[in-house]
C-alpha cells in the first residue's frame, strides 16, 4: 500500500525524514501537513538531539494549550490574540510529540493516553472560557454554562469516535504491531494488574483510558462484531485483500474525522471569539458538528455491517 508511511525508528546517527515520522498519508489533515508537522518535525528534532522523551513534549502542550484557552476568558483583542497564538504553539509540540515517538521508537499506552487527553484538557479550559463571556451577555447569564456543558459533551463524543475511526484505519493499513488500537478487554486486565501504590498515576491513566476505550465500543457495534468475526476466522493477521478493500471504503471518511479533531474547531473558535460573538461556537458545536458525526458513524457502521455479511458467506463456504 503506498500510502503506508514506515515508522521504524531512525538509527542514532540517521537524520530521520519527516516522511517517516507520520502515522499515515490516509489518515493525515491537508492543514497538518502544510503547516503542523513541518513545525512538529523541527521540535521533534530539536528535543531528539536533547534527549528530551514524548511525554514530557506532551506535559508542555498540555500546560501551554490550557493557558491559552483561559486567555479566552478576558476577551480583551491582545489576549485573544495570545491565546490564538499559544493554542497554535501548543498543538504544534501535540504533533511534535507524536513525531518524536515516531522517530525514537519511545511508545507507550501512557502516552497514548496523555495524547488523547491533551486537547480534551485544552478544551475544557476553551469551553468554560467561552461559557464564561457568553454569561456576560445581556439575556444568557442562565444559559450559558448548560449550553458550554452540552456542546462540551458532543464534543467528547465526537473527538473520540474520531480518533477511533483513525486507529482503526491505521490498524487496517499497517496491523496490530504498528497502530494504536486497543480494545477494553486488554486494558481492563492492564488496570486491574496495576498497583496502586507506587503506580498511582498509571493506574488512574489506566482506569481512564479504559473508560474512553469503552464508550468508543459501545458507539461502534457492528465494528466491535466485525472485528470479532475476523479475529476468530484469522487471528491477528487478517487477508491483505480484505484490508485493502476496507481501506477503500474508509478512506472516505478519514476526512470527517479530521473535521471533528481539532483544525476546523479552533478556525471556528479564533472566528468567533475576534467578533466577539462565543455563542455561535457552542452553536457550530451543536449543530453542524453534529450532523457530521451523526453520518460519519452510521456510514462506517453501514460498511463494517457489509463486511460482516461478506465474511459470513466467505467462512461459509
């Protein structure tokens, strides 16, 4: 598939390109490769040759992304424009931390997990920011903090079913061994294997990331039953031929779940918020975000379903 990109690690002395530290040209936004992961390939560079690992790039994200998103709340034009500016910062080191993993080699579920939580941590500093200048609105100082927490619940649920899709998709292109998908199962036996004591962090990322494992299941029935089916018909190594044939199919749909990761949100919150008008995002959130999840998740249910019955027929025979 020419559209795989390798992830082996680089050799010590072996300048990597920035080829090899992307996930995968199907699962890749057009903005990101334009502008993100140049500037990501570059950090990740810089903290290779520090010996600096992923995670703690990821714990700078997390602590930039979230100060920019308070900045939200002052609503002045110069601190507006700070936070547009950290928010880009900080999502260029999310990349850079993936990258960087990428290149050395250096992955783990924890950092994973501290991946996926960091724009979710961005974005609870965002919501209640935006809520925050809503409330000082004439007509919605009632309202806007139910309506920050209802478009903040759709947002979970739909950066999350996202960011399964992709896993999925990877896994498709490059197997268990290179992707990122997991399944609750495992990571249930991980918690319950994990102490308490001295490994409280692990544990609680452990629980959590269990947790958010869980409810991308229970959205995706017929996936969770089409990968069942496979797995008993051919372990961990499914037909190349089937996988190319779902990849087809998929490949459509990566672009929805770019749309519902983070570009198209922070265009439409950096829009907002320099008009002065914070309502029109929880609106955006509600409404068009919406209708996209709606159809991303019914149309790749709808494909795995196909698959389903062509497997059964295949095992049938």
């Amino acid at each position: 598939m020419s559209t795989q990109s390798s992830n082996a690690p680089a050799s010590p002395g072996k300048r990597p390109t920035l080829a090899s530290t992307l996930k995968s040209r199907d699962t890749e936004e057009t903005f990101d490769l334009i502008f993100y992961r140049p500037i990501g390939y570059v950090w990740a560079l810089l903290c290779r040759r520090l010996g600096i690992v992923p995670n703690a790039v990821t714990f700078v994200a997390i602590v930039v992304g979230t100060t920019g998103g308070i900045l939200f709340a002052e609503g002045s034009l110069t601190c507006t424009l700070w936070a547009i500016g950290l928010l880009v910062f900080a999502n260029s080191l999310d990349s850079a931390d993936g990258q960087l993993a990428r290149m050395t080699g250096q992955y783990s579920r924890l950092g994973r997990f501290l991946d996926g939580m960091c724009g979710d941590i961005w974005f609870v500093a965002i919501y209640v920011s935006v809520a925050y200048r809503l409330s000082l609105q004439e007509g919605w100082s009632l309202y806007a903090w139910p309506l920050g927490a209802v478009a903040g619940f759709f947002h979970v649920k739909q950066a999350a079913l996202a960011d399964y899709y992709r896993n999925f998709h990877l896994f498709i292109l490059k197997g268990k061994q290179q992707s990122e998908w997991d399944n609750s199962a495992q990571l249930a036996d991980i918690y319950r294997r994990t102490p308490w004591f001295p490994n409280l962090f692990a544990k609680l990322s452990a629980l959590f990331y269990w947790g958010y494992t869980r409810q991308q299941e229970l959205s995706t029935p017929a996936l969770q039953q089409l990968r069942q089916q496979l797995d008993t018909q051919y372990g961990d190594e499914w037909p190349t031929s089937l996988r190319e044939e779902f990849r087809l199919k998929s490949k459509p749909l990566m672009k929805y779940t770019n749309i519902l990761t983070f570009n198209t949100r922070v265009f439409v919150l950096f829009a907002v918020m320099l008009l002065g008008e914070p309502l029109y995002y929880f609106l955006f959130e509600l409404t068009v975000m919406n209708l996209i999840f709606l159809y991303m998740n019914r149309r790749h249910e709808h494909i795995c379903r196909q698959f389903i019955q062509s497997a059964g027929k295949e095992a049938s025979l």
